[in-house]
C-alpha cells in the first residue's frame, strides 16, 4: 500500500504491517494525486532498489523506484491489517 505527502511517499508492504519505506519519488507521487480523490492508500507493485538512510543503528528503510508496475485503489479486504482509514474523532450526524 502507498500513499504520498508533501515531498514523499510512503510504502506499507501487506505482509509487515509495522514496516514504512519512505520512496521519495516524484513521478509515483504524481500518479497517486490522479488516482485518489482523498489521503488514502492505494495498492502499488513497483520495480527498484531498497535501500536505508541513516547510520548502520538507525534509520529509515527506502525504496528507488525504477518501474510503476501497477497502482489502482485498494480493493475491498485487501492488506487489512496494513494502512487502515483513521476514522474521524467527531462522530458525523
């Protein structure tokens, strides 16, 4: 799942939900915009390098893309345990 903020986006792999890989990629950002109609996620495969930033005892994990194999909204039920909707604070009437 990825979703995409000022300057970055973000991957959440369906298979760690505790696991972020920042992917500072202005062209799958760009694609994100036209696909979603909010902030969700949205499921991707993507072709590329992995890599980390940061010291060796610290740091965040990152991606290069090189290719945009697929990005399409999530279907219903896919990677539930992975980027959830927050459901809003004030309960709507």
């Amino acid at each position: 799942m990825y979703m995409s903020g000022v300057g970055q986006g973000w991957f959440f792999p369906c298979d760690d939900a505790k696991t972020i890989v920042v992917i500072p990629d202005s062209t799958l950002a760009a694609r994100y915009q036209q696909t979603v109609t909010g902030h969700e996620p949205i499921f991707v495969r993507l072709r590329g390098v992995p890599g980390h930033e940061g010291s060796i005892y610290g740091g965040q994990r990152s991606f290069q893309v090189q290719q945009i194999l697929e990005l399409r909204p999530r279907a219903a039920g896919e990677c539930p345990a992975v980027a959830q909707p927050v459901t809003p604070v004030v309960p709507s009437t």
